[in-house]
C-alpha cells in the first residue's frame, strides 16, 4: 500500500475521500491510543473543573518555604500562602489518565459512540465555571 | 544563582525564556489555526495567503512540544510570582490584573489537557472522520493561546521584567 502525506490543497472528485493514509508514527496509528487521546482529553475540562470546585489537589506547594506536602493543606501561619494549582493539575491528569485507560478496556463499539466535538466543545463550556470560580477576585475588584 | 546572577537577573533571564517559547507557540498556532479555518486554495497569494498556506500537520509536535516546555518554565517562574508580584498587585489593588493572571493559570491547564487529542487528530490528518473535530481542537487551542499571551504580556506590564 503506498503512503500519501497530509495534503490539505482541494483533490480532485476522483480520489476516495474516505481512504486514510496510515499516520507515519506507530503511537499516532494505535487505535487505542487514539481511543486513551480523545477520551482523556473530552473528560480533562470536567475532571478539572471539579477538581477545582471539591478543591482536590493532590500536592500543595508553599513557596515561600518551599514545602511540598501530600494533599490539601489549608492557611499555616508564618508559611506565607499555599498553592493549589500544581495540585489540581496532577489531579485532573491522574482521573483523565485513569478514564483514558478505562476507555481502552471497553469495547470499540461503545468508545466509536463518543461524539469527537465534546474535544473541543467541554473546554469552552468549562470557560464559564472558570471564571465563575474566580468570583472572589471579581467582587474586590468591582466592589 | 551563587552569587553569580542576582536574583532579579536569574527570575528575568527565566521570564525571558518563557516569552520567547510563547512567542513561536502562539506563531505556531496562529499559522495552524488560519490553515484550517480558511485554507488556500491556491498556492503562493499575498502575504495573507502565503500564511494560510502552510502545511499545517507539520506543525502539531512543535506545538505540544512548546506548550509542554512553556507551562514548565511558568509553573516554575509562578513561585515567584506567588510571592513577590501577587502580594504586591493585591496590596495595590490590582484585582482584575490578579484575577485575570488566576483565570490564566486555569485556560493554561486547559490547553495542556487538550494536547493528547490534538497531537492524534493532527497525526491522522488524512482521516476525514476527524476534520472537525481537528479543526475545532485547533481554533479553541489558538485562542486560549492568545488570551494566555496578552494576559501574561499586560501583568508583566504591570510588575514584570526586572520587579
């Protein structure tokens, strides 16, 4: 079978449309790896945002003593501030990565039935809940 | 540091880093995302078309790459952040700037989660299944790329370079 290289210039009426050529990296033509890809990437905004909302970091940084603690540590005194957003990044990961895997396992008949817009239709959606959950900062600054 | 850089100059040498990889992700971007929103169709135009008509796959490992290493480098420049510009923006009332720079941090996470699908829609490119879902991945990414850009670009405007 000959391999064709993307080509996004029109093709001609003749050519099958709907032949794919075989992606040159091995990684990019596991099929189960496409099905890990898109499905850790669809749940990642949700997974995030609710990560961000039960407030589930899995690490908390202190900066200023540079501590680095399991979990969630709330406000020490003489520590300066935490930070939670390292934290909840690598919580977000370790759910999408474990729903990725989880996606693998299924049958293909239920992973083809995930509609692919959710790609890039979940981020968008989390924008609001993003900014909502920065209310705090909006009310000092509109007050 | 060891004397060598002050402190200034070691956190201004790493912010630096971080603009210049933000600059060539947001190019990168930018040339992908006007690649597939308003392909050419005929070769070599303009200026404008010469953008539109590049080879836009090539583009996809350069770009996870350079967000990879952007969101390093600013995850580690945002100890120091915490510590020497928010404390400051607070205590000067810089809510919004603040706020904006939180909202950052979030779109930033985002994107970094959205990768793992673009680099496999963009490796597939020649499969018509995944146009559009390549084509939306691609727009929302450029997008969050340039609001991350201006609003890293305005607080360092704010307390920046050399703070």
């Amino acid at each position: 079978m000959s391999q064709s290289t993307p080509n996004y210039t029109p093709t001609s009426s003749t050519q099958p449309s709907a032949v794919a050529a075989p992606p040159a990296s091995s990684l990019a033509a596991s099929r189960k790896f496409g099905t890990f890809a898109l499905t850790f990437s669809i749940c990642s905004p949700v997974v995030y945002c609710a990560v961000v909302f039960l407030n589930w970091p899995l690490v908390t940084f202190w900066p200023a003593t540079d501590r680095l603690v399991w979990g969630y540590e709330g406000a020490r005194a003489g520590e300066g501030p935490n930070m939670l957003w390292y934290g909840w990044t690598l919580t977000a990961i370790l759910i999408a990565a474990a729903l990725g895997i989880l996606a693998v396992l299924l049958p293909e008949r239920i992973t083809r039935k995930i509609p692919l817009a959710l790609v890039w239709i979940l981020p968008i959606l989390a924008i609001p809940f993003v900014v909502y959950s920065l209310m705090p900062w909006w009310r000092l600054a509109f007050r | 540091m060891g004397g060598v850089l002050s402190t200034n100059a070691f956190w201004t040498i790493w912010l630096f880093i971080h603009l210049i990889l933000a600059v060539g992700l947001l190019g990168a971007l930018t040339h992908q995302a006007m690649a597939v929103a308003l392909p050419a169709r005929q070769p070599a135009g303009g200026i404008v078309t010469r953008f539109r008509a590049v080879r836009a796959s090539g583009y996809a490992t350069a770009v996870c790459v350079l967000w990879v290493v952007t969101f390093l480098i600013g995850s580690y420049i945002y100890t120091s952040y915490r510590i020497y510009i928010r404390i400051p923006l607070e205590e000067g009332h810089y809510f919004k700037t603040a706020g904006f720079f939180d909202f950052k941090e979030h779109v930033t996470t985002l994107g970094l989660l959205l990768l793992p699908a673009y680099w496999y829609l963009w490796k597939n490119a020649d499969d018509p299944a995944y146009d559009n879902a390549r084509k939306g991945v691609t727009l929302v990414l450029a997008v969050m790329c340039w609001f991350l850009f201006i609003v890293g670009h305005v607080l360092n405007n704010t307390r920046g370079f050399g703070s």
